[in-house]
C-alpha cells in the first residue's frame, strides 16, 4: 500500500469538492460484475458497464481517486508510455497502428465526457513536447513518422518559436500536438463517479478488497464490513495493492513522480496555455492552472515522500527557468503510479471471470478511458478487443531485484541527458 507520510493535502484537493464519503460495504452484496479499485480505469469501467445495463459494485480501499488518478500532471494525450517504434518492433506496424487508435478513441472519450459533464474541468488546448539540445532533423524525422505511420499531425516549432512560447534557453526545438489537452483530474474522476452512479452503479469508499475467492460459478470479495458477490470481478488497483491479484500484482512496479504548485505568479516565462514537457528521459512536465505554475518530474522508486520536496521541486523548476525568482510553493505531493516491465498498459482476461486493466503508469488520462471501456465491451457484449494487448500479458517485474533495476535504470537515463547536452555543447 502506499506510504501512510504521503501528503494527502495536493492543489486537487484543495480545488475539488468531494462532498460527503461514500459509505461502507455493509453485509452482503450482489451484482453482476465487481470493479475493484476507484481510479479512473475502475470509475470508467463501472461507468461503462452501468450504461450498458450490467449491475456493477466498485470497492475503493480510501476514497475515490486517491491515489494517482487523482494526483497527476493532468496531460491527456495519444500513445503510450512505450514508444511506437518499440510497439511496432514488438507486435508489426499494423497492430501498433491498431493499438494507437484505441489510445486516440481514449483521448476522445474524455474530451466527450468533459464538454457533456463539465467544460470547466478541462484547463487548456495541446501539449508542447520540447528538447533540451538543438537537433532539428531529428524532431523533425519523428514528427514526419509519427503521421506517415500513426496519422498523428504535429507541428514543428524552431527555436524562436519555441522561445516565444516557452522563454528559456534551457531548450530549442519541439514539437507541437494540438489533438492533447491538460484537465484537472481529480475532478474528472469525480465526474466519472457521479455519473457511473446516475446510470446505476454501486460505489463504496473505504472499503479495500482483503481477499477475493472462487464460490461457485462466481466470485467472493470479503471486506471489513461484509461481502460481495459477483460474476465476474475487475482488478484496476495499480500499484496501490499488490497483492490482492497475484498475476498482475507480481508483474507492477510502483514508481514514484513528485508534483508540486506555486504561489500565483506574474510572469513572463511560459507564455502558453497548452501542457509542456522536455525531452531528458525522465523529464520535467508543467503547466499553468489559473496564475500558478504546476510542476511535475523527478521519477524514482522509492516509495516514500522525500523530506523537502518543495525545495527540491522548485530547484528543479528554477534550473529551466532562473527568471522566475524565487517563488513561494504552495503544495508539493508524491504520487505513486504502476508500471509494467513492457511500460505498456496491462489489460486482459484469465478466461474464469477475473479481468484486468492496471499498469497505467506515465500513459496518460487517455489509456485509463481506453482500458476502462475495453473491459465494459468485453463483459457486456463479448467484444474481443482487449485482446490486443495479449502481446503485453503480465510478466514478474522482479520484486525488490526490479525495483533496484529500474532505479539504476533511471540514473543511468539522467546520466546519459547530460552526457547528450553537453556533447551537443549545451549542458543545462
């Protein structure tokens, strides 16, 4: 489970109204299908499900997206954590292409679900991906690959236009993506709650799972409180337990992002509205919500939230852009995500009424859509789409042995940004 020093105290949160707790799984409970987990993969599963008229209970062990679903960079965007050409290296171009259409189908969803919800949750148009070295024909290359093989149209800033942007000499080239967008997403997991329960879902907070096991045709999940019984039951618990499905469970890593939120700011540095990242491998992500500066990066293994994290956090914002000053932090928090060795999504099915849609880590809000939806067609009408992701089953990420790869894996990464820098004669 994640840290218990975890600070629960984000700008979501202060900026979200929850309203009353939800309550408690109290005796016995039926329904056909059991969602475990109430991040946006399980909220949309449930969603999904109720509109389709299948009878669906979701358990939450804390309170609906408590965890990384409510504590992300708010980015939504096409494609994957992985890379498109090591998907099409793994699976062929043609079932990479079909793969990055379900994640645009995921894009789509929740921009649908916000304008028929509520507009204001979305805070901003496209996303600006920048380097940190000049290298024009290699952001170029990419762009062009990305449209002759995906039909992803992106747009190439030069320098002065990226300067006129995102004002620092910390980065020269990048790319534009006017399909993105960035959204407050705690509130849009509150919405996704709101209306899975208005189309006739059942969800229960403070209420985890603590064992689940085969009873006849169907399944028994035990909590604190009582019991549910269901059909068929769908794990979308991430990295925030580990152990109540040993097949997915084994096969995450819990990896850790840090976020943190300024004072509001009168500035002349970012000079857009759209989301922002750069290009070192485990880089920096930000942008603006109202007049504050959101600021996330710093991925690690450790599952702990370092002590002065705003210190850090605007150390690191400061180093890209020295002109800001020195201002004040107004939250700073860890959220704790799950990745899988593949650095894919894991969705799938043990053919026995037990389902999957976890490992989300570092995709974005549009895989969370996509996985939530792929369940709720395999369930309620026997679509085999989901079948797409076989390529990327469960694999055992290696325990604690993994961890310290992974680790190793991201120094290793932050060494090799500022070896490219520095020989491209730009250290940052």
């Amino acid at each position: 489970m994640i840290d218990a020093n975890y600070s629960e105290q984000t700008w979501y949160e202060a900026t979200a109204d929850r309203g009353a707790p939800r309550p408690s799984v109290s005796g016995k409970i039926e329904a056909q299908v059991c969602v475990v987990g109430g991040g946006l993969a399980g909220l949309t599963t449930a969603l999904e499900l109720a509109r389709r008229g299948v009878s669906v209970v979701l358990l939450e062990a804390k309170r609906i997206a408590w965890g990384a679903s409510g504590r992300n960079g708010g980015f939504v965007s096409n494609g994957f954590a992985e890379g498109m050409d090591n998907v099409a290296a793994r699976v062929g171009l043609d079932a990479a292409k079909a793969l990055y259409q379900l994640t645009r189908h995921g894009t789509e969803y929740v921009r649908r679900e916000i304008a028929e919800g509520d507009p204001t949750i979305k805070m901003g148009e496209g996303w600006q991906g920048c380097i940190r070295y000049s290298n024009a024909d290699v952001k170029k290359a990419a762009i062009a690959e990305m449209a002759r093989n995906y039909g992803q149209e992106m747009q190439f800033l030069d320098v002065a236009e990226t300067r006129a942007r995102v004002n620092t000499e910390r980065y020269f080239q990048s790319s534009y993506d006017p399909s993105a967008f960035h959204m407050h997403p705690l509130r849009y997991a509150l919405m996704i709650a709101a209306k899975a329960e208005q189309a006739g879902a059942r969800l229960f907070e403070t209420s985890p799972a603590l064992a689940v096991e085969r009873q006849g045709s169907g399944w028994s999940l035990r909590t604190k409180g009582g019991e549910v019984r269901a059909a068929q039951v769908v794990y979308c618990v991430s990295s925030l337990d580990r152990s109540i499905h040993r097949a997915t469970g084994r096969a995450i890593l819990p990896v850790a992002t840090y976020v943190a939120v300024t004072e509001s700011l009168v500035q002349d540095v970012i000079r857009t509205r759209s989301a922002i990242s750069d290009s070192r491998r485990a880089g920096n992500y930000y942008r603006l919500v109202e007049e504050r500066l959101l600021w996330g990066g710093a991925i690690t293994t450790r599952v702990s939230e370092p002590s002065r994290l705003a210190e850090r956090m605007k150390a690191d914002m400061l180093s890209v852009f020295p002109s800001l000053g020195n201002p004040k932090i107004d939250y700073a928090w860890a959220g704790l995500m799950g990745y899988a060795r593949h650095f894919m999504p894991l969705i799938g099915t043990d053919g026995q009424g037990q389902w999957w849609a976890t490992a989300f880590g570092g995709h974005g809000m549009n895989t969370t859509a996509m996985g939530g939806i792929l369940m709720a067609r395999a369930i309620a009408a026997k679509d085999d789409e989901y079948r797409r992701f076989t390529p990327f089953g469960p694999q055992w990420a290696g325990g604690p042995f993994g961890r310290v790869g992974v680790q190793a894996g991201y120094w290793y990464m932050q060494l090799k940004d500022r070896l490219d820098e520095r020989r491209s004669g730009k250290a940052a």
